[in-house]
C-alpha cells in the first residue's frame, strides 16, 4: 500500500521500526497481541493499538493486509 509506506517514511525511525515490529509480531503470533487488538465497528477489518498509532488491516486465515497507519485522532475518519 503506497499510503501505508508513505505514512512510515515519514515517521521518525524508531517510531515506524516499532510499528513494523508490532505488525509482524502480530502476523507470527496473533494471540500476543489480542488485547490491543478490536473489530472496526461498521466497516470490515480490524485496528491494532501501537502508543499514539493505529494500523487498520485486514486479514484472513494466512494473511493480515495493512490497510493505513493514522495517529489515534485521525485513525478512524
């Protein structure tokens, strides 16, 4: 996603290893992370809490797809 690489170029670099941290972790190992992790409510996917950001994905039984990267503010616009 050219939004989500856009997002984390910008982003001071401790922040965005962090966040792709988090991700991977996620992706390898669901349940250690579950409690920063809820359904959208009226929209498809889910939002992952890191700190201040949110990544908003999608995922099915091998995948999970980013969709954004938003400050908690934003995230939900």
């Amino acid at each position: 996603m050219p939004e989500v690489r856009r997002t984390l170029s910008r982003l001071p670099r401790p922040t965005a290893e962090r966040i792709l941290d988090k991700i991977e972790l996620y992706a390898a190992e669901p349940q250690a992370l579950a409690n920063n992790v809820k359904r959208l409510k009226g929209d498809q996917g889910f939002r992952l809490r890191i700190g201040d950001w949110r990544v908003l994905f999608d995922e099915d039984a091998e995948t999970v797809i980013v969709r954004g990267v938003r400050p908690r503010g934003s995230a939900y616009e």
